[in-house]
C-alpha cells in the first residue's frame, strides 16, 4: 500500500472477507434484525473508495485500521437511538463498487 492512489475496487475487495468477519462478530445476535453485517461491509467498502484521499497512511496495518474505523463509524451510525429500521435506509444508497471507483 502506497497511498490513496493505491486504493481501488480490486484493493478493497481483498479485505472483504476480513470486514465480513469483524462485521459479524460485532453484531450480536440480538441486533440482527436491525443490523445487516453485509450491509456493514459493502457501505464500508464505499465509503472507503469514496474517501480514499482521506487516508493518510502508507502500510497495510494502517489501511486495515482506516478501515476499521469506517466500519464502527458505520455500525454506530446504524445503532443510533431512534434509528429503527436505519439499517435499510443508511445502505439504500448502496452501490456497486466498479461505478464509484471511475470517479
């Protein structure tokens, strides 16, 4: 990993797997039903393309906390009080990763 220029749809996608395991063993069983982990994981992936030039680190142990940090950013965001059913709409604006990623 070089830097934000280094960051693409193919980049990401190798951490896939590694956030799908960390997205699942934050969400609970008992917050399923309001929390996806897969949605976790692909608005993570998004949001990480989408703000590539906001990384400012330079090794792989940098990226993989950059990105565990977009992922509790967005599980918070999900668990918020009032936020019934915002699962749903915090990743209606999902994408697939190739569109962003032409930007």
């Amino acid at each position: 990993m070089q830097g934000p220029n280094d960051i693409d749809d193919e980049t990401l996608e190798r951490y896939r797997a590694y956030l799908s395991l960390l997205a699942g063993s934050k969400v609970d069983p008992w917050l399923r039903q309001r929390v996806d982990a897969s949605d976790l994981v692909q608005q993570t992936l998004l949001d990480a393309l989408e703000r590539r030039d906001q990384f400012r680190g330079s090794s792989e142990g940098e990226f993989l906390a950059w990105l565990r940090t977009i992922l509790s950013n967005n599980l918070i965001e999900a668990l918020r009080p009032g936020q019934t059913g915002r699962s749903t709409e915090l990743f209606s604006r999902r994408r697939d990763l190739s569109v962003v990623s032409t930007h």
